[in-house]
C-alpha cells in the first residue's frame, strides 16, 4: 500500500462545503477548519463545493454570511461548480473590490440592494480570475498542514508514511520539513 501524504496535506488548507444545507453549515465548517489549522492573522481561509440549490436559504452566501466567521481573516468560498462563489468583506478589501470596482467582461459582481457597494458574490470572470490575486500558501503553512496530515494519518493506526508519487513539488515540500 502506498499513500500521498502531500496531496492529503494540501487538501487541509481548503474546507470541504460539499453538502452543506444551509448557512450555518457552512459557518460551522469554516469555523471548525480555523479553529484545527488556526490561521495567522491575515490569512486566506478558502472552502469549496457549497451549492445554492440545496441551501435552505436558496441563495449564495454573501459577505454579511461570511464577515461573523472572522474579522481577522479574509475568506472566500467556491461553489462546486467553480464557476462562482462570495467572499467576506476583507478579501474584497484584499482584492480591491469596491463600489468603483466595474464587472469585468464575462462576469458579474453581486451588490447590496439599490447601491452599487458588493455583496461578495461573485460569477464566472469576476471570480475565476481571483486565482491570480490571491496568495500561494508559503512553505511554513504547507509544512503545518503536512504536521497536521501526520496526526491524522496516527489516528488511524497508521504509523509508516510516504508519498506514492514524488514529483519536484511534492518533494520541495517534504524536504522542507
């Protein structure tokens, strides 16, 4: 038997929001993922995988939803199908989203009710291209995620691990530790 350690690890910087049923859910997730990674100030908590569809509430989260996780923390949350998602009012304040903010062609900012102030939500160009603005983890935070995998991994019984496929990235990685 083999296992990916790395991958496993890289996986533990997003929460998982698949399934959630309604606002709460995801709040609880995300808080949960804060308090088990305990993020520096001013670090980029990510989710995945919410849909609206489902949600009691029957719409997308928005900043108000996602400001009373954490007022330290930007935070941005992905729709499952990628194509979407909402952030809290640091991340627009990080990404420069602002009442000035035009949409971008091919997408869509969501904005407060007769004002021109966003919401959060964000739609297809408006959210996809936040991939380029927002961090890469750095190394130490990789490093306690891979401490983080380890526990995990012993609370199963499993006490012997490697990484099955060992490319460059996954070995700067574990070089690192």
């Amino acid at each position: 038997p083999h296992s990916h350690i790395t991958a496993y690890a890289d996986t533990l910087g997003m929460v998982n929001l698949e399934g959630t049923k309604n606002f709460e859910e995801i709040q609880e997730r995300i808080r949960e993922h804060i308090n088990k990674v305990n993020p520096e100030k001013g670090q980029w908590i990510m989710g995945f995988g919410y849909d609206n569809n489902i949600l009691d509430e029957k719409r997308h989260p928005d900043k108000i939803v996602l400001d009373s996780i954490s007022e330290y923390n930007p935070i941005l949350v992905a729709h499952r199908s990628g194509h979407m998602g909402a952030m809290n009012s640091l991340g627009l304040i990080e990404t420069g989203i602002n009442y000035e903010t035009k949409d971008p062609d091919g997408g869509r900012i969501g904005r407060v009710d007769l004002s021109n102030e966003p919401n959060g939500y964000l739609e297809e160009t408006a959210f996809t291209t936040l991939a380029t603005k927002l961090p890469k983890p750095d190394m130490k935070m990789i490093a306690k995620q891979i401490c983080i995998a380890e526990k995990d991994y012993l609370s199963y019984g499993i006490t012997t691990v490697q990484d099955g496929l060992t490319r460059e990235n996954e070995w700067e990685k574990l070089h690192y530790m």
